[in-house]
C-alpha cells in the first residue's frame, strides 16, 4: 500500500510542477499543447519503468501501467482541448513569422 502511494505523489508532483511552470512562463494559448506533449513524455517514461520493474500480473495495487494509461488519458483529452493552430504555435518558432502568413 505504502508502494502505491509514493507512486501517486511521485507522478503527482512529475505532473503538478511542469504544469505550473508552463502556466506562468508560456503563452496561454500553448499551455494545454505542451502539458498534453509533457504528459505523452510521462506515460512513455511509465512503459520504460514498468518493462523494466517486472510486477506479477494479479497486482492489487496501482501498478506502472495503471499510471502510463492515465497520463495517455489525460494527454490525449488536453489535445482534443487544444486548438490545432495553438498546437502549431507551439511546435513552431515562436518569435519568427510563420510561412504563409500575411501581414
């Protein structure tokens, strides 16, 4: 039990403090293009521990897995949220102009 919630709090605070960050330093249209692009990073570093923490398949507590699903969940429901010219703004260069744009 003591396992699982070191787990949460861990995820928990990998998750709460770049998003906190990324509120106060990007521009409010990219925040939910880059937490859901930061939460993708956390589910994929999950699948890499939990290949790597071989845990018995009848686990009753919350296991590795359990946290990559949910960072993929939420990761994908913050780019549905998300605009496409917003996830555009932040996969390009934010000081230059962007090609095809008219002044």
């Amino acid at each position: 039990m003591a396992e699982g919630i070191a787990m949460v709090t861990l995820f928990s605070l990998l998750t709460a403090l770049p998003a906190v960050l990324a509120l106060h330093m990007l521009e409010p249209q990219i925040v939910l293009p880059a937490f859901s692009v930061l939460l993708f990073i956390e589910a994929a570093l999950a699948v890499i521990a939990a290949r790597l923490i071989h845990i018995p398949d009848n686990a009753e507590d919350i296991t590795l897995w359990d946290f990559a699903g949910g960072f993929t969940l939420i990761g994908c429901a913050a780019a549905v949220l998300g605009e496409p010219d917003q996830a555009a703004l932040f996969l390009t260069e934010q000081g230059g102009p962007r090609a095809g744009s008219q002044p």
